[in-house]
C-alpha cells in the first residue's frame, strides 16, 4: 500500500502450518525522505568520510528493504530471519547520489544440532568466497559478517546472543558486482533452510520442549522491542504499518520468572 509519495510497503503473512507457525515477507520502499542531523551524522560517521561525501542535514535519500522471517512450530527447527537493503543519498551540494547495501541472514535455534549450524554457515561462508575475492567487493568477508552478526543480535542485560548467527552486513558500497553478491545472498535464503527442515521435520518433541521454544521466543520479541534498530525507528512516531513493522514477531510466547535451566541439560547447552 502505497502513500500517494511513491513510499509504501507490501507485507504477505503465512500462518498456522505444520512447518512454519507464522511466516511474514515484507517489502517496504520510502522515497524523497528528509535527513535529520542525528541521521546525517550517524551515516557521515560510519563512512568516515571513506565516500568522499558530505553528508548533511536535510539532504534527500530513499530507501528500500525486502525482509522475511519464518516461525517453526517444531522446537526441533530453527527460526530463520533474512533482509536484504538499500538506503541511496542525494546530496544537497550537488555532487552524484550514494548508496549502500545491507542485509543479512541468521538462525535462531531452540535445540541444537551441530550440524545443522555447521551446515548454514559453510552456505554463507561459501556465499562470500564466491564474490570476496573481487576488488569491487572486498567488505564481502564471512569472519566480518559473521562476527557483525554476533555483536547486532545481542542482549546485552542478559549477556545473550540472540541465537546462533549468521551474516550481517551494512554500509556496503552499490555497485553492479555487490548488486551481484546481494542477489545471491537472496537466493542463498532457502537453500541454507530448507535441508535443516527436511532432516527435523518429523522428529517427535515434548510439550516441555514446546515450552521451551515459547520461552525463548520471549528473548525473541525482547530483543526486537528493545535493540532492533528496524523496529525502533517504525515505533517512534504513529505508523500507519505499525503491523508491518511488529509482523517479524513470534505467533505466540511465553514468559516465567526467573526461569531456572538444569545444569547440562540441551536447554542449559543452548
């Protein structure tokens, strides 16, 4: 739905399955947005002037993102999160626009199989010596991402990681070769899923073990809410996409007081 600006965002939710509890892919476009000087700022930081660029309050940008995240209702198969991004910048002095891509993909586990988080990282490790070789693409490098994504979803209070990781990249110059590597972090969503699915799909689990998904699930929302940069910046003034911008929550929850976990148990090993 679009705002009559050419901004808007179309959001498709698949809920109730066998496989997948509650699955949601959006799509989200903001055109001729206006900088504010906390933004500027922010950006012209993180380029430490690397662009050659001056980034400024009040210079024009647009931004498009394509984001899904798909809930297992087996606590035997993890939750995958993906996004892929660009945020471009017209600046007001009149020199070329700039863009950047960002985007990533990560797995958040109730139970933990070995191999199967093995497996997910050999994809995208393989993902990034495909395309981190070329000049034009030297930011696309797996230990960096990697760890990228181990320091994004993080709580902090808790001194947890928000599942098992994966990639997470920002700031990544656009161009057509990192339009390339992009796309096949895209295409790379599925095929990195879909074999854990095949292999725990039918494995048998307690109602225990489902009370443990729902607890965890709790650090899922935790984390959205409370350090989700996406979802901080949808909250913050009224949204006619609120529902958008929370879709990526869980279906359901649970939370318990000081939950205690035995000691070398699965759930005390995750």
């Amino acid at each position: 739905a679009g705002n009559g600006s050419g901004s808007g965002g179309i959001t498709r939710v698949i809920q109730k399955g066998n496989v997948v509890e509650k699955g949601a892919c959006s799509f989200t476009l903001l055109r001729d947005g206006k900088l504010t000087a906390e933004r500027a700022a922010a950006i012209q930081g993180r380029q430490k002037n690397e662009i050659g660029v001056n980034i400024q309050e009040g210079d024009v940008y647009s931004a498009a993102a394509l984001s899904m995240v798909l809930h297992t209702r087996s606590p035997m198969i993890p939750t995958f999160r993906s996004d892929v991004r660009i945020f471009m910048v017209k600046p007001s002095d009149g020199t070329d626009p700039v863009a950047w891509f960002g985007g990533g993909s990560d797995l958040t586990p109730y139970y933990l199989f070995d191999e199967d988080i093995t497996f997910f990282h050999e994809r995208i490790n393989d993902l990034c010596e495909q395309y981190g070789d070329d000049d034009e693409c030297q930011m696309v490098n797996y230990k960096q991402m990697k760890k990228a994504c181990d320091e994004y979803f993080y709580l902090p209070a808790r001194s947890e990681h928000r599942g098992t990781g994966g990639m997470f990249f920002d700031d990544l110059p656009a161009t057509p070769k990192t339009m390339n590597f992009v796309n096949a972090v895209v295409t790379n969503w599925m095929s990195s899923w879909f074999p854990i699915i095949e292999k725990r799909r039918d494995m048998e689990y307690t109602e225990q073990q489902r009370e443990w998904q729902l607890l965890r699930r709790g650090r899922y929302l935790e984390f959205n809410l409370l350090y989700d940069r996406g979802v901080k910046f949808g909250l913050q003034t009224a949204n006619p996409r609120v529902e958008g911008v929370m879709v990526s929550a869980p279906p359901l929850i649970a939370w318990e007081y000081n939950h205690a976990v035995e000691k070398g148990s699965e759930e005390d090993r995750l």
